[in-house]
C-alpha cells in the first residue's frame, strides 16, 4: 500500500514551502494564481485528500452533522433522516447517522462520539428521559454545538425541538372511533416516560370523558413497538369479563399484531372489533385490510428539523434563540375502523 500524500511531499516536488502549498490549496488571497493553480494540478496528480479533520480544526467547522436516532430500520427514522439530508446537502453538509438501539450507554457513547468528530451539529430523538446522559448533553452545550430534538425529547433549556401534536394524534384516533360506534375502546401504549407516549395515552384518554364514555385502566396495555406485543396484548384484552371493541394503538406494528390475533379467533374486523395505529408506516395502507393511522409527517420533521438548525448557526450573535416548533398530525381512515352501519 503506497503511502499517503502530504503538503511536504507536495512541497518537495514543487521546491516550495509547505506554508505555500497549504495557503494555494485552501484559496488563499496572499497566493499568485499561477502557483495555486500549479499546486491544484500537482496535488491531483499526486492523488493528495486534505485531511478533512484538520480543517475541521483550524476553521472551527466540519460541515458534518451528527443525527441520533433509536434504529434506521424504520420507516419513520429512515423518512426523518431523508427530509434532514434533503434540506442540509444543498448547504453544503453531510450527515453521520448513529444508532442507540434503545440504550443510554450508546447514546451517551454517540453524544461524545459526535463531538469528539467536531460536528456542526446534532439531530436527534432521545432514548428516555432518564438523568443518566445529563452529563453528556451538558458537555454538548457547552461546546456551543447546537442540539435539536425531534419526535422524541427532554426538556433542557436552550435546546430546540420539533415534534407532533401528540394528544392531538390520540385524540383524533380515538375520536373516530366513537364515531364509528365503538364503546369499549383499548389503548396500546408505549413508555410513558416519554412525552410522545404519555400525550398520545392522553389524548387517548381525553376523548373518553369528552364523549361521555367511561375510562377504564384495564383497556391500557403497555406494549413495545412490534407484531409480537401487539398479539400478545389482544390476548390479555380478550381474558377480561368485559372485552374492548376497539383498540387505538400508539404503534402501528402492535396494529398490526392486534388484527393478525383477531383474525386467528375469527373477530371480524371492523364489524366486531375496529383498530387504529399511530405512525402511517408504508404497509398500513398496502395491506388487504389496510390500517387507519395517525401520519406523524416525518419528512417534513425531518427538514423542519434541519431549518432550525440552519437559522442556528445562520446568526451572528451568541445568544440561541430555542424554538418549540409542532407540527399537526392527520389521521388517515381505512379499513380496519371503518364501519358501514353500526
């Protein structure tokens, strides 16, 4: 393996100082053109690549940004991420996408990581609300790296974030459901700890009392986000003396779970039992029984994400200015909940 080029290997073939050839190649004014020009062509001959690290450096800036998410293997993640891409690249930065697996260590180890590697900036949606990382947020901040939160957040003063009308989502999922006849309406509900979980129950739970109906504490299942947990749920649900007749889902994988169990018991759906997730994930709506589910608009979560850093690090003060920016949700009717006469 040939070695690696440097402006010293540069510079001995040129019969110049290592001073010059690094002020031609980063465009420097105090340089003739023609050496610049005579230095580009031989560091391409050469097969030269400036150390991005050491630029990143001296200029103070790496025109890399650090996106921290759960997992990418999923839709929503993998949406975000594109609608971050999309509104950065034509700002000339690349994004680092790091995974936390629903662990604190490895956000903490991403964090520090990330910084370490001198980003510009970091995008991300928080694991928990645990006190566990406070450390390592703190340590973001007070390297003047601006953090926004997305779909996922903590509350930390100065920090930025962009997220969904949660309750708003609940509400109108299970609003629909009444509408559509239901009485007895379940919640699936994830980590309540965090803020998109608890608001969605909420929302879930406001309905309820809004229209007259009952809430129960028996109809709410804590479930992952998966097939599994969903099946699982409908048949905790169906040992009750009183079963629900209608599930809100805060995950459209434990949807989908519910309505595989009900299917396997012969429930009719959605004349016996109608279901609604959360999410808008691509297979609800391919599905022969398509899913109805509440649109968390990620894309556009994504780029809005991405403004609110570019206005960021757009202004010249030191003072940041934190934004709460809410995006609406819309509930998309399908099949699994939609009842012709009740």
């Amino acid at each position: 393996m040939s070695e690696k080029v440097t402006i010293y290997d540069i510079a001995e073939k040129l019969n110049i100082t290592a001073a010059t050839v690094s002020r031609a190649l980063n465009n420097n004014p105090k340089i003739k053109e023609a050496t610049r020009e005579l230095v580009i062509k031989t560091a391409a001959a050469m097969n030269y690549k400036q150390n991005k690290l050491a630029l990143a450096l001296k200029s103070g800036r790496s025109n890399n940004i650090g996106v921290i998410v759960p997992r990418i293997d999923s839709n929503f993640f993998a949406s975000v991420i594109r609608g971050i891409e999309e509104e950065l690249y034509p700002h000339g930065y690349q994004v680092i996408i790091c995974q936390t697996h629903e662990s604190i260590k490895r956000e903490n180890e991403n964090l520090h990581t990330l910084v370490d590697a001198q980003v510009d900036g970091i995008m991300m949606s928080v694991t928990g609300i645990s006190d566990e990382n406070d450390s390592a947020f703190r340590n973001v901040l007070e390297k003047n790296v601006p953090l926004i939160f997305f779909d996922r957040s903590k509350h930390i003063d100065g920090v930025s974030s962009v997220t969904i009308n949660d309750f708003k989502g609940g509400y109108l999922a299970t609003k629909h459901l009444i509408d559509e006849g239901c009485r007895n309406i379940a919640h699936f509900s994830g980590d309540q700890s965090l803020d998109i979980f608890k608001n969605r129950f909420l929302g879930y739970k406001q309905a309820l009392l809004d229209n007259g109906l009952p809430f129960n504490e028996e109809y709410v299942i804590f479930t992952k986000s998966s097939v599994e947990a969903g099946k699982d749920a409908v048949d905790k649900l169906l040992q009750l003396e009183t079963p629900p007749d209608a599930i809100f889902s805060s995950s459209d994988f434990a949807a989908l779970g519910a309505i595989q169990e009900l299917k396997e018991r012969n429930i009719s759906i959605p004349s016996e039992f109608c279901v609604a997730g959360f999410s808008n994930e691509p297979f609800t709506k391919f599905m022969e029984l398509s899913i109805t589910s509440v649109d968390q608009s990620p894309l556009e979560m994504g780029r809005m994400s991405a403004r609110v850093f570019l206005e960021q690090v757009d202004k010249t003060d030191t003072i940041k200015i934190e934004k709460k920016v809410v995006l609406a949700p819309e509930l998309h009717i399908r099949k699994s909940s939609t009842r012709t006469n009740f």
